[in-house]
C-alpha cells in the first residue's frame, strides 16, 4: 500500500517575493529547499488561476493560466521544474463544478451551465442558505449556484463542457503537472431533472463517469498523474468515490473531535472499507476548517503533536496544511479584515505563514499576521521544536511497512495499531499511561 505526504499550500498565504502583500510563485519555489528538508512527497496548491476572487481562487476565471498577483504560466513551469529536481510533485486544484461568473464562458456559452426558468426546487447555495438560483437579467432565467452568486454551475450534462476539461487537463498534465485535488467532486453533476432534495443536487452518481472519463485522459501520461476528490460525504458513501478516484479526502475524520472514541472507529471502518488496493488519506486542517493546532490541540502543543503522530503513522497518505509542522494555531482576523463570503468566514485558518519571529517578510500582508510566536526559522533552530518532531516522524513513517493497519489490544486512553512489523503507541489522555511495561507521557506517542 504506497503512500505519501501532501503538503497543501494556500498561495496568497505562503510565502511572498514581491513585498505586495500576498504570496506568489516565485515565494513558493523559493522555499522548495524548506520543503525538500521537511521531506514532503508532492505539494498540492489551492487555484492559481486568475479569478475575481469572489471566492479566493476557487472562482475561476481561466483555466490555462496564473493569477496575475500569483505569478505568470513561466513562474509555474518553473515551481514544477524545482520541485522535479528535489522530486516533489506538484499537484494543481481543479476547480469543475463551478466558473466564476466573469469567465468568458458565461456570457459566450450560456449552455455550458445549468439554467431553468422560475425557482425549480429547493435546493440552496451552501455559503448564503438561500435558493441556489440566481435570476440573470440577460434571460430572464435563472442559473444554478451551489455557492456564491459569482461561482454559476456548469452543466456537466453537456458534451462540450466534458470537451473543455479533457482540454484543460491536457494542458496541464502536458506541462508536468502530477496531480489534480478535485474541487467539489461530490457536487459536480446535479440532477438532471432537477428534483427536490439536497440528494438531487450533490453526491449523484453520474459523477463516477466522469472520473473515469478523467482517468483515461490520466492514462495518457507516464506516471500517471494522481486525481484526489474533495469528497465531502460521511464516511458510508466516501468508498464509492475510490472506484475512478485515486484518492477521497475523508472529511469524517477530518472533522472529528481529537478523541480516542471518536477517531479510532472513523480509522477502523475506513480501513475494513476501503477497496483493495486503494489508499487512505488522513488530514487534520485544510482552507476551509479551524486549523488542527486551535481544533485539536486547543492550545496545548503535545496534542498537536501527538495529532501528527496520528495523521503520519496510519497507513497511506497525510496532508499538512502549511503551518500544521510548527503547530500554527488560527489567526485572528478582525470583523473589519474578513474577506470571506461563506459563515463563518474561513479567514482565521488562511492568515499569512510566520517565517519569521519579526515577521518582517510579509509587508502588509492580504490578511492579518497576527501572532508569529510559532514560526519556522525559531523552530528549525531547536532541534526539540514541533517543526523538527514533523521532520523525525515524516522520516519515520518511511520504516512503517505498507501492509495495513490493525489495532491492538491497549489500556484506556491508550490507541496502538500494528504497521507491519512494528507498533504504533499513541497516549491520548492529559495523564501518563502504561503500554506493555512502557510508560507513556500525556499526549506521546511512540513507535516500537
Ligand atoms: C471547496 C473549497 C472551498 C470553496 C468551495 C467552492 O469546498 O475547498 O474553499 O469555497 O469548494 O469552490
């Protein structure tokens, strides 16, 4: 059972080579050396194409080039390049469910997206709660929005929509790209005749189809590059999605409370579910949710770390989120600095990433730096820092053999799982336990 890790990067927040505010491209390749020696497998980018950015990114403008404030198709040629050379892989965000509405699409081909007359059923946009259809003047019909105003649905029931993506992907994959993380996959096609019920809007099965469709394209290139679903559905339904997609993000247990009981049951089921030859994926904080270090470690470092003891000793593959390797908590983002449209606004988890103790290296930055206590450079000079207990673990994980997972018998509070040869321990209490004559500080966790 292969697996990895995915480092995820929110480009405005990484790293900035320009002093204008937000990170960039070039920001990004120049911390290729920090990510090799953390030694991340692939990094995975939220969207760098240019977009209003109604919805950072995620409202997606064209599909064949960069955000002007991110860099230029070169600067992302030569991320790729970079990573190459230090074999990392990079992995893009595709954004199909929706475009933004000042996509050239949207006013030359009205066909692309889905469209009826009056307020058809009951389906609601996931950021307003309101109706998901938005009367466009230009028709006098509406169209349907399963987030913001701005982001219109594409018709996946049309042929030339499936066309225009066979194409995108090409250009991509054509330029190095290894991977996609598929955005929204659980919501990309909808029903076609539009039926009452949240169940007719997302999770529709026609979209396993098109994920097969985007395999055989990915099967044109060697290695073939990797497509990973954000499939935002309980942990019953997340196995069906492994059948076209090499990966499903498993948002169970993302969203878990950092509980023993809570976790220890999402983990055994997804691993006697999961197909044959099919790999997890285990992560903790992503853009979109209270980053683990404030939702799991609530402030308390050996909880955070034993988090990643978790995420990096299970079978498969972990995501880190930029700032998950120094324990980074949640900004603090003052109601006058939010950006976002969705409630709660998601600012708190995208705040700038502290190189520094200064922070001198983001100049007025897009959104607040408002603690850099936990930064890189302090943690990489102590070798007893979370940043370098990232490292040690991520090194480790490479003796963990690929064969599965098993958990063990263990005292309360205590969860231990077999890898292969070895054993993973982990204390999930505030108080020392005891494994086997061993005894375990709070939160520790230890392979043997
Ligand atoms: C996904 C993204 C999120 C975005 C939404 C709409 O859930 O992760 O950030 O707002 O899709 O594209």
């Amino acid at each position: 059972m292969p697996g990895g890790v995915i480092y995820q990067i929110y480009p405005r927040s990484f790293a900035d080579s320009n002093g204008d505010g937000v990170g960039d491209l070039p920001g990004l390749t120049s911390k290729l050396d920090y990510l090799q020696w953390l030694g991340v497998d692939v990094i995975w980018s939220s969207p760098t194409f240019p977009s209003p950015n109604a919805d950072w990114g995620y409202d997606v403008a064209d599909y064949c080039a960069v955000h002007p404030d991110l860099g230029t198709v070169d600067d992302l040629d030569a991320l790729i390049a970079g990573a190459r050379r230090r074999s990392i892989e990079v992995w893009l965000d595709l954004v199909p469910n929706h475009t933004s509405d000042q996509h050239p699409w949207f006013a030359e081909h009205p066909e692309y997206y889905v469209w009826a007359k009056g307020i058809p059923n009951d389906w609601r946009s996931v950021f307003t709660g309101k109706t998901a259809w938005r009367l466009d003047k230009r028709f006098d019909r509406r169209y349907l929005h399963q987030f913001t105003p701005e982001q219109p649905d594409l018709d996946w029931w049309a042929d030339a929509v499936r066309d225009e993506f066979d194409r995108i992907l090409r250009f991509w994959f054509d330029r190095g790209v290894a991977g996609f993380r598929i955005d929204v996959a659980h919501g990309l096609i909808n029903d076609k005749l539009l039926r009452d019920g949240r169940e007719y809007m997302r999770e529709r099965p026609e979209a396993h189809e098109i994920f097969a469709r985007w395999q055989e394209v990915a099967r044109e290139y060697d290695p073939k590059p990797t497509l990973m679903g954000e499939t935002y559905v309980s942990l019953d339904k997340l196995t069906a999605y492994y059948e076209h997609l090499d990966l499903a993000q498993n948002f169970d247990f993302c969203r878990a409370e950092f509980e023993l009981d809570e976790l220890r049951p999402i983990v055994e089921q997804t691993m006697r579910e999961i197909p044959e030859n099919r790999v997890p994926i285990w992560f903790g904080s992503n853009h979109d949710h209270s980053r683990m270090a404030t939702r799991w470690g609530k402030g308390d470092e050996r909880r955070h770390r034993a988090a990643l003891f978790l995420l990096l000793t299970l079978p498969g593959w972990a995501i880190l989120y930029q700032g998950d390797e120094i324990a980074l908590a949640d900004g603090k983002v003052p109601k006058s600095r939010v950006t976002d449209s969705a409630r709660p606004p998601r600012d708190p988890e995208r705040t700038p990433l502290p190189w520094t103790p200064s922070g001198e290296e983001w100049r007025d930055p897009w959104l607040p730096l408002t603690n850099t206590s936990r930064n890189v450079a302090d943690q990489r000079d102590d070798p007893g820092s979370t940043l370098h207990y990232t490292r040690q673990l991520i090194e480790q994980r490479r003796q963990l053999a690929d064969d599965g997972y098993e958990t063990l018998p263990s005292s309360d509070g205590v969860w231990a799982y077999r890898r292969g040869e070895r054993t993973c321990v982990l204390n999930m209490t505030d108080a020392s336990a005891k494994h086997e004559g061993r005894t375990l500080e709070p939160w520790q966790g230890l392979i043997l």
